[in-house]
C-alpha cells in the first residue's frame, strides 16, 4: 500500500474475504465480504484513501477498535 494520509495499513484475508484497515486516527475497521478485486483495487491505488472511500461506502463493517 502507498502512504496515505488516511490509513495507515490494509490487510486481507483470502479465505473470509475480511479486510482490516487501520486508520492513522486509531481506529481499526473489519469489513466483510470484500471481493478481492477490491481490495487489489485499494492496495494498488494512487490514492488509497479515496479509492477507499469510493469502494468501501456500502461494505457491512464491524469496529475492532474506536478512533483515540
């Protein structure tokens, strides 16, 4: 992933299709069912966060960690 100044880093995992994203505010994020053309799509990103952004709006998501 490229430096942004939204997130600080983007994991995947294959098998439960959940990517974890870690904000540089703290915040730690769970969506499911992320196909991985998606995430591809993010990781590979000139501007991770608004690709982010455009991609991820409508994604069930659960809050692993709060924002500091």
């Amino acid at each position: 992933m490229k430096q942004s100044s939204y997130l600080r880093e983007i994991s995947y995992d294959e098998k439960t299709k959940q990517m974890t994203v870690a904000f540089n505010d703290g915040a730690v994020i769970a969506y499911f069912n992320v196909h991985p053309r998606t995430y591809e799509a993010i990781d590979r990103a000139d501007s991770v966060g608004a690709k982010f952004i455009q991609l991820m709006q409508n994604h069930r998501f659960d809050i692993l960690k709060p924002a500091a």
